[in-house]
C-alpha cells in the first residue's frame, strides 16, 4: 500500500506517495507521482539537501513520458514538461544522507503535494558504509535550503530584508528633457507591448519588462493579461527589491486555434525553472573607479543566489516606451560600505523595422567630486528554457547574438537574440568591447555575470585582471556568424569610460532585438568606421569606410533578385574607386564605378539571389565635404525585390566642429620679464593662455579643467585663478598636493554664459625653493579639456598641450663647477675578436665631462679618473689592464684604485671647459687596447670615478 498524506487522489490534479512513511538511511526510496485532469504540463519536484536524487534513472525510466529535464542542484530541485497530459504516473528514486524527518514536495501549477518522510539508521550499515556528516555540510554549503512552506500554502517569493534608502529629487536625472506627463505612473512592475513594423509580423508579442521571467510564470488569453507571478505586478518601493538594472525583452506566443487557455512566458535568463521576486540572470553593473588607483572601487552588490539590491521606487507607461528610477546598491569592494546611486532606465524603440529597441541607464553623480564610472552588462543565458542548448555567436562589429534554432521549451518557437554593440547608437554611449567564456563553478557569480566583484569568477576565453584594471583589453572582434568554442556561454559588454561632473547624470545605452525564424528573413546591415580620427567624433575633411549588407537569415528559401540600394546624404562625397562587392564566398571584386547616380546621391548594384544563411556585402569610402556644426546627417540603406522582401538600414553621421585649441605658457619675473634664467628664493609668475579657438559656432563652454604639473623645486602657490578675456575671474586654480599639480577648473550654471570664442588665462605664484641645486630646470606644461553646452566636448585622451617653458637656476658665483659627467662609456656591440693585439675607441657616450670654473682668471684645477671596477662579464672573466687613457704627452693605464691624471687646467674665463671633446679614437682619450687570445665572446662593464679638484683646495666628485 502507497502511503500520502491526501485523503482522496481524484480532488486533487496531482498525488505525491511512496510505499513507506519511515525508511532507512542510504537506502533506495522509490516515490509516485500520480497525475490526474491536468491543464498544466510543467511539473517540478523539491527535496531536501539531504536527499541524493538518482538522475539518470529517472531519465531512463520516464523517456517517453517527459521531456526538457532540468535538476538544479543549487535549490535541490526537478523540473520537466509532459510530453503529453494522458500520462498518469511519473516515478522518481534517491537515497536519504541524514536521519530525522525529511520533506519531499511535487508542484504542479498551483497546486502541490508533500510528505513527511521519517528517515532512521540502517540496521546493517558497516562503519565504511558511514556518512560524514561534516563533510556532507561541507559539500552542500554552498546549495540553498531545501522547500520549507507547508502543504496548504502557495508557492510564494523570497523578498529580501529592507534596506534604509536616502531620499532623492528624481527629476535630476531628467536632465535630457524626459516628459512624463504623457505617460501612465503605475503601482506594479508592469510590461508594456511593443507594436508597430516586424513586432506585427512576429510569432510572439513581444513586451519590454523589469526582471527575470521563468517557468510560473503565464499569460491568460481570455483576459489578455499577465499572472501575478514573481516580479511580474510586484509591487513597487521601498520595501522589497526589484530588477531596476536587469530590463529584458519578453514575449508571449500569439493565440492560434490550437492554444490553449493560458500560455508560458518566454525569457531568455538563467534559470527558467525558479520565479522568484527580485530575480535576474541578466544586468547592468556601474562601477565607480578610483581617481587614484584607476582599479573599480565601488561595485554591485553581488550573492550566490538570483535576488538583486536593486529598487524600483516608481515607473511610468505609455504606448511602446517604459521608464522606471530607484536604486542601485554600490559596495565598497575595499570596507564593504554599501551605498545607493540613484538610477533611472528608459526604455523605448529604436527601429520598428528592425525590432530593435534600447535601454539608457541614467545615474546621478549626488557628490561635490567629479566621478569615472565603468558601466558593464553581462548574461547568463536561458533562452525560453533550453539553458546551455542555446549557442553564443559573434555579430562582427555589431555585438554578440543568442542562437536558439531548436524549438524553445517554453513555447516551441526558435529564438535569436541580438545584444549591439557599437554601431547604430549615434550619440548615445553604447557597449563597445565584449567578453566570452564559460559560466565558472562559484555560486556568487551565478547570476552576476559581469558585476566588477565577481568577473573573474568564470572561465573566459581570455582571462582578465578584473576590477584592478577595469580597461585592460578584452576580446577581439570575431567575424560575423562565428561561434563562440563553448559549452555553458556566458558573455559581458564593457562601456567606455564615463566622466560625471558633480551634480551631473551619466547615460550608458543598450539595444537589443529578438528575431524568429521564416522561409526568407531578409536583413539589412549598415556601418560606418572614421579612417581619419581616432576620436568618436566626425568633422568636414574626414574619411568614412562604409560596410552595406544584405543577409538572409532564412532557413530555406533564396532571397531572389535582390537590388541593393544607397543613399547618401549630400555632405557625402562617394569615392567611387573604392566600391567593391564582396559575395557570399568571401570573394571581392570592384563594382563599375557608372552605378553612381551623382545628381541623386545614390547606387544600385544587383540583381543579387542570397541563399539562406548567406550575405552580400558592399564596402566603400566617402568624404563629409560640408556640414554645419551640430548637424546629424542620414545614410539610408535598401535591400529589396519585387516580392516586396525588403530589409532597410540607416546610420546617423553626427558632424562636430573641429575645434583646434592651443594652448601658449610662460613665465616671468615679478618686473614682467621672460625669466628663462631665476636664482634661489625668487617669486615666479606663471601664466597658461587658452588660446580663442576661433569656432564657427556659437558653443558655450559647460565645463573647462586643465592640469599644470608642478615642479619639485617650486613651493608657495599664491595668487591662482582663471579669468576670463575680460579679466572677470570665473574658475578656481589650486595646488593638489599628491598629484603634485596645479589643477584648474569651473562648471557653469545653465544661465552663466560662457562663450568659447575667447581667450582664458590661468596665472598663478610660485617661489623657488633655497635649497635648489645650481643648474637646475624649473619646468612647466599645461594640458586643457572642456565640455560644452550642446553635449559634445574634447577628447578626453587628446587633450591639448602647450609649449614647456623653462627656467635655469643660475650658478653661483665663485664655485668651481662639476657640471657633468658621462655615465656610460661604450666601445661598441659585436667587436670582433682577432687573433692579434687590438686597441677600440669609444662608440659612444651619455654626456660629456664638463667643469666651469666661477673663481676668476688664473685660477687652477684638475681632474683625476679612478678604476673602481675591472672590466669583466657576468661570468666573472676581466680584461686586466686593457683600459687606457691617452692624453697629448703620455698614455696611462687604468688599474683598480689608483688615479690617473686627465687633465691640469688654469681658468682664463668662466665659460665651461667640455673635456671630452678632445676625446678622439685611440689618439686622445679613454680607449681599450685588447691582447690577443685575451677577450671571450661576452658583453664586459666596469667603472670609474672622475675627481675634481681645485689646486690646492677640496676635491669634487
């Protein structure tokens, strides 16, 4: 007889029994599921930590009743979909590890069946058959606890505790000129269709939405809504955690004559089989970075499990676009302090053509510094339940796509899903850099996939340092279409490095799309590349490589006769040399330069017949011949036949002037001469001119900064600012004395007008310090960068430089000078080794041997050189007594520690006498003289120290 804990099987849809209610330790326990009038075909098993499911049997045993078998070892549970809802029985097997009561449940929709399982010793069992308990804690510690709710109650979500938010004017992170008064607040996590071009034509309605969608959660036709379910209508606040930085694109298959009343929602994050509040397996990380150490300081908070430390605080609706602000919880990666940067996403369509659609996340800078900020996305993947089936490909320049092409579990439809990288974001910061590897085995990173804390937790292609060097270089871009060599991908996208000024909002954006299956799907690809600057910038002269493609990701019919249309815009000048087909072999050829209309702007190449899987690639050059400052210019794409299979593209071309700053520095002595000659204790008079950049626009300035190194021997700043042309003082100069330099800046309210087309000044003091060496450089550089009113600004890596100026240190009067000394003599590399006696000059040297004498005419010194060290090689072999030293009366050899006489001099002026330009070969000078048999094939150092000496006073080295 069957034991449960149910009265009667045929109240209930689903039956839980096992022959048993007290069983032994490590023995097989045979279990039943009874199944009976079923709507739903989703079945999912939870067990305790302390149970060791046999999966392979049950695999074997119920192949021709189940199907998509997923055993999560994390949260100790099974889940599977019926093949069919005739059958009436499932069996499962494990074995108890631990004595005591033990709890097994089944769930089937809403409904759920559980036993209490009253687990003893074995009579029989040996010491060696034994369980440690200790180390079954151990192997399990990392595996959440099993099921807890009792059997009357619903399957509900974990809701973290609730963390202390600080309070936030919302609006400031409006500063682009968001307008919700057309929008819709709501109370819920709510998802908004997306309507309009290929989202019509698709096999699913697709939705933007807040968080991870899994297996409970369900669509009802009949009233054309959502289940509660998980993050689907959680309420919204502070009181539980939402998925703010883990937007998705998620869909439901459209109603036909065979669907059912309720249908499965389709997601593509890790894992499909939990519906938890809070969860997400795909997210956004905004990393703060050092000033200092230029390593991630801040980062998300990270755990082994799906929840988020994200909340959404309050969202708006409307027709196609969603916008959601809340929180985003930073932990300091060296205390641990958590903090919360406030965060707004925006979500709407880009291209209804396409189905592409993009997310801007918006972070506030609520601080009095100026901040880096490292922005990352990263997934792990679990396209519509097929988990690790799913395959990563590369999209070229383009980004990375998700290759489902079986039919997905949720809803037995294929999926591709698209994250873009680079191209087709115009002005908005989009992902430009991608990793790819292998989910790695620690639990933490599980669900945070490219949070700064835990990337170096998995196993990339190409390992990576992490938050230490957040812009190290990641991965190469691989052609379109090649997959990626792995069997559990996961992928991150890297944003460049973003500048927030205080009381400032930074904007990272991501697109993405979700594209299905059909006979013929025609694609159109445009992309440009600057060959002139380096810069994210175009300007009027520059150069810009274009990439057409027409690519038919169908899966069985040609794409027939196929003409390939090209618009330019008229500040284009198209270089018709460069036209060159490339066909689906890879094979290039020009293209007759006559298929240029000149008077429309534009070409038509074809008719082209494109096999399934395949592409047709045009490549060419164009000039910007004109453009005003500011202006976006439009380059449209058309690949179409007569059967009305079309696919378009387009890119916008922002133009920006090319401003050409300079920048002119000098210095002065306090009655205003140039001072390229200073003497200890003297004040300095610095001055950096921003020279008037001459633009043709009417830019303001939004923000300037500059830096100054400041010299060592330099102390006292006093008197620092920068002024204006008219000598009004608009920005603060001070001494930041780690970074040893001047530092120079302003921000501008919105109403202060600062034009650009002027002259800055940036002047300060500085007095030279007493104990400065004679002869010394007082050096000085200024470096410039501003950003401006319409949202452009310089290259932050391209700053402009001024000229350095210098001031001598003038030598005191009545020294004796050593003013310098070579530090290396060289005979020269490869000197051939002869079997006779040979003598080498020197090559080369450093510096040259220098003294100034400031005593007065008939003063007399002299120099002495010293061995310290023979010749040898690092083996230990000398060249004893092969250094000499020829003057123009006799030739001296070197041997350790004695002195030789170089030169006796008496002073006839103050100028500097160079010794060593006397130096000629063998003739006058240091050279070797090598015996024969004496050298080895070996590199030989020694050293020497020359003397100073006045005659008959101190002596000078």
């Amino acid at each position: 007889m069957l034991f449960s804990n149910k009265i009667s099987a045929q109240e209930r849809s689903v039956q839980l029994s096992t022959a048993k209610s007290t069983v032994q330790i490590d023995n097989i326990t045979e279990f039943s599921i009874g199944l009976n009038s079923m709507e739903e075909s989703i079945i999912t098993v939870h067990y305790p930590k302390s149970f060791q499911l046999e999966e392979e049997k049950f695999r074997q045993e119920n192949s021709d009743k189940v199907q998509n078998i997923e055993v999560d070892s994390k949260k100790q549970q099974l889940s599977f979909m019926l093949k069919n809802k005739e059958v009436k029985e499932i069996l499962f097997s494990g074995r108890f590890l631990e004595k005591g009561e033990q709890q097994i449940a089944v769930q089937l929709g809403k409904e759920k069946e559980q036993l209490i399982i009253s687990v003893e010793e074995s009579d029989e069992k040996s010491s060696s058959d034994k369980t440690d308990s200790s180390t079954l804690e151990q192997t399990i510690s990392t595996q959440e606890k099993a099921l807890e709710s009792s059997s009357d109650q619903p399957l509900v979500e974990k809701q973290p505790k609730v963390d202390t938010l600080p309070s936030f004017d919302w609006n400031l992170l409006n500063k682009d000129g968001l307008d919700l008064s057309s929008f819709e607040k709501v109370s819920v996590n709510t998802p908004v269709k997306l309507t309009g071009g290929v989202f019509d034509k698709q096999q699913r309605e697709y939705y933007m939405f807040f968080g991870h969608i899994g297996r409970l959660n369900t669509y009802t036709y009949a009233t054309d809504r959502f289940e509660k379910q998980g993050n689907m209508h959680a309420t919204l606040g502070e009181k539980a955690s939402l998925p703010l930085l883990a937007p998705m694109m998620i869909g439901v298959k459209k109603q036909t004559a065979e669907s059912g009343k309720i249908a499965g929602v389709f997601g593509y994050d890790y894992n499909f089989g939990e519906t938890t509040w809070g969860s997400n397996g795909a997210n956004f990380d905004i990393g703060e970075i050092s000033s200092e150490s230029k390593s991630i300081m801040k980062s998300g908070v990270a755990s082994d499990g799906p929840e988020t430390k994200t909340w959404i605080i309050s969202q708006y609706v409307k027709e196609n676009e969603i916008v959601s602000y809340g929180y985003f919880a930073q932990k300091d990666l060296n205390g641990g302090t958590v903090s919360y940067l406030p965060v707004r996403v925006h979500g709407y369509i880009v291209s209804q053509k396409n189905g592409r659609i993009r997310y801007d996340v918006s972070y506030y800078n609520d601080s009095q510094e100026e901040k880096d900020y490292a922005m990352t996305y990263g997934a792990h993947m679990d396209v519509g339940g097929a988990h690790e089936n799913s395959k990563l490909f590369s999209y070229g320049e383009s980004g990375l796509y998700f290759h489902e092409p079986d039919k997905t579990p949720v809803d037995k439809i294929p999926a591709r899903i698209y994250f873009y990288t680079n191209n087709g974001y115009g002005n908005k910061l989009g992902p430009t850099d991608y990793k790819t590897g292998d989910l790695g085995n620690n639990p933490i990173g599980t669900y945070k996939i490219s949070y700064w804390s835990t990337i170096t937790m998995h196993n990339w292609l190409n390992p990576l340092a992490g938050y230490t060097d957040p812009y190290e270089p990641w991965d190469g871009i691989e052609p379109v279409d090649y997959q990626f060599p792995l069997t559990h991908p996961i992928f991150a996208l890297r944003w460049d490095k973003l500048n927030v000024k205080p009381k400032e909002v930074g904007t990272g954006s991501l697109d993405l799309s979700i594209e299905e299956p059909a006979p013929v799907l025609p694609v159109a690809q445009k992309t440009y590349k600057n060959e002139t600057s380096s810069s994210k910038e175009n300007h009027v002269g520059d150069t810009l490589s274009f990439s057409i493609v027409a690519n038919n990701r169908g899966d069985m019919d040609v794409w027939e006769q196929v003409k390939l249309t090209d618009e330019l815009p008229k500040e284009l000048e198209l270089d018709t040399s460069s036209l060159t087909l490339v066909d689906a072999s890879g094979k290039e050829s020009p293209l007759d330069p006559s298929i240029y209309d000149k008077d429309k702007h534009e070409f038509n190449a074809g008719l082209y017949d494109i096999s399934p899987k395949e592409q047709i690639e045009i490549k060419y050059k164009a000039k910007i011949i004109s453009g005003m400052m500011d202006q976006t210019i439009i380059n449209k794409f058309t690949a179409a036949n007569t059967k009305l299979e079309t696919a378009e593209a387009e890119v916008e071309i922002p133009i920006s002037e090319k401003l050409d700053y300079k920048l002119k520095e000098e210095v002065f002595h306090e009655d205003g001469s140039v001072a390229d000659k200073g003497i200890q204790g003297e004040t300095l008079t610095y001055k950096t001119t921003i020279l008037n950049p001459h633009s043709s626009g009417k830019l303001n300035y939004k923000s300037l900064q500059g830096f100054i190194p400041f010299d060592a021997n330099l102390e006292n700043v006093q008197d620092a600012t920068l002024k204006d042309e008219s000598g009004k003082t608009i920005g603060t100069a001070v001494l930041n004395d780690k970074a040893n330099t001047i530092f120079y800046f302003d921000a501008f309210d919105k109403d202060e007008l600062v034009p650009i087309n002027q002259n800055l000044y940036v002047e300060y003091k500085a007095t030279v310090k007493q104990d400065t060496p004679d002869g010394t450089l007082i050096k000085a550089t200024a470096n410039f960068w501003a950003e401006f009113t319409n949202g452009s600004s310089l290259d932050q890596d391209k700053r402009p430089t001024s000229n350095e100026v210098q001031t001598e240190i003038m030598k005191k009067r009545g020294d004796l000078v050593f003013v310098s000394a070579p530090k290396m003599l060289d005979f020269g590399d490869n000197l051939k080794i002869l079997p006779k006696n040979q003598t080498y000059p020197i090559a080369s040297k450093d510096d040259a041997l220098v003294v100034e004498d400031h005593r007065g005419t008939g003063e007399h010194w002299s120099m002495t050189a010293t061995l310290l060290k023979e010749l040898s090689s690092k083996s230990g072999h000398k060249l004893a007594n092969s250094l000499h030293y020829k003057d123009q009366k006799q030739e001296y050899i070197f041997t350790v520690g004695n002195a030789i006489p170089i030169i006796e001099k008496e002073t006839l002026n103050e100028q500097g006498v160079d010794i060593s330009a006397e130096w000629s070969g063998t003739k006058n000078g240091p050279f070797l003289d090598v015996k024969a048999g004496q050298p080895r094939a070996e590199k030989y150092s020694g050293s020497i120290k020359w003397t100073l000496q006045d005659v008959p006073a101190n002596n000078q080295e």
